[in-house]
C-alpha cells in the first residue's frame, strides 16, 4: 500500500477551480496547491484571481487565471476551450461558483430563477462537456459540484437556489451513471452556511444566526477549509470509489 501521503496527494494534476476569487473557491485553489495541484482560477473578478494566482504561487504552483462570467454560455465555453489550450489536460473541475436572490418564492422573478440556474446548474454542465472527453480519453478525471444542503434540504427564501442545487445533485448522479466506467468520478459537496467573508457579513447579526445555528447540533457554522479539505479528499486517489455521493458537510443538521 501507498503512504498515504500519496493518497491524498495532487502532485501532477492539473484543477480547473470556478470562483477562485475569493472565498471558498480561493481555499480550495490553496488547499489544492498545497497538495501539489497546479491551478486553473476562474471568476468575473480579474483583480481578485491575481491574488488567488499569488497565493498559488507561494506553494510553488502554477497558476492560469481566466476572467469570465459564468452566467454566459459564450464565456463558460471559452473558458473550457482556454484552460485545455492553456495545459492540454484538465484532470480535476471543481464547480464551485453559485449565487443566490434570496427573497420570498412570491417575490422571485422569471429573470432571477433563470440567472440563478444559468450559474448554480448550467454552468457546471457545460463545464463537465467540455472538459469531460480529454478525462475520458485518459481514463482518469475528477468532478466535483459544490453544492448546498438547501439542495435535499431547503429553508426559507431560497426557492430558485433551492431547486438549482437540487438540479446540481440530480446531474451529479447521472453523470456518475455515465462517466464511471472511464474511471470518473463525479460528486457533490452540499454545506451549510460557511463563514467566508460574504458568509460573516451575512450571518454575523445573532438574530439572524441564532435560528439557523439552533437547528445545527454541532452549534456553529462551517470553515472554509472543512470545506475545501473535502473537496480535496474528492480530487485525490483516496476517492476513487466515491461515485454520485452528497457529501453532507452541515454539524449534523440533517440528522434533527
């Protein structure tokens, strides 16, 4: 048997990463390229993918970073077609851009449902298109979708992102029904609120927390790294027989 190590190793593997700005897509570039991961950073902020390439940099790694808006099948597409051109082989994408409109299901417009699933579901499909021959040509590949507990498990104001998450799960198991025999490995990780900065300014106020955090046994809201070290486990060999799994990443909320 390997050290395990090598197990859980990145080391000549090359990751596509959306939403590499900031936030939890910026954890799992580092986490990624401190596991030996050259990286692929993505996202509508240029400025914000230079600090990602930095940080990316002090491990040592390669960085390539592509502005984009993934709420455009034009951009999605080309970001697909650079980042092969970019490296020849993309062994490992993570999904892990989304946005929400958080507002009463009465309240969601047709424009907001639509926007939400052209980032939240089609985006990461398009991407898996893409990407997807050259991982079936080498008999080797990794998809991982970032997903939500509001996926299996929805709360209040989050219709549109509910039902995108939902989507996203429900499209993580059918490409697992169709990629693993070429020895891909496609799975969703679905947390609950993680404290990255956009997750402080938005649950920092008690009385908003305090509901949401009464429900969690664990008694607190997720870390980016938790976050980001599950993704990692799903990209590296260690995985390689976890296939259309949700990863629940939410302090027993779902056992209450």
């Amino acid at each position: 048997m390997e050290d395990w190590t090598k197990r859980f190793s990145l080391e000549g593997r090359t990751a596509l990463v959306t939403g590499a700005s900031k936030g939890l897509g910026a954890e799992i570039c580092r986490v990624f390229a401190n596991a030996g991961a050259d990286i692929i950073a993505t996202a509508r902020d240029a400025d914000g993918l230079k600090d990602t390439a930095e940080a990316v940099a002090g491990y040592g790694r390669k960085c390539v970073t592509l502005a984009g808006e993934l709420a455009k099948v034009d951009d999605v597409r080309r970001i697909g077609r650079e980042a092969l051109e970019a490296v020849g082989t993309v062994d490992i994408l993570v999904n892990n851009a989304g946005m929400s409109h958080v507002e009463p299901a009465l309240e969601t417009t047709v424009e907001h449902w639509d926007h939400t699933f052209a980032v939240n579901t089609r985006a990461p499909f398009l991407l898996a298109q893409a990407l997807a021959p050259q991982m079936i040509a080498q008999k080797w590949g990794k998809i991982i979708n970032v997903s939500s507990q509001t996926g299996p498990l929805a709360i209040d104001d989050h219709a549109a992102y509910a039902a995108s998450k939902g989507a996203l799960n429900a499209l993580t198991k059918s490409l697992t029904c169709e990629w693993a025999k070429h020895n891909i490995q496609v799975n969703a990780i679905c947390p609950t609120v993680v404290m990255t900065p956009m997750g402080i300014r938005v649950w920092s106020e008690e009385e908003k927390a305090a509901p949401m955090l009464a429900h969690i046994p664990a008694g607190r809201f997720g870390q980016p790294v938790e976050i980001a070290d599950m993704a990692l486990y799903l990209a590296s060999p260690a995985s390689g027989f976890v296939n259309g799994a949700l990863m629940m990443i939410e302090g027993g909320y779902s056992s209450v």
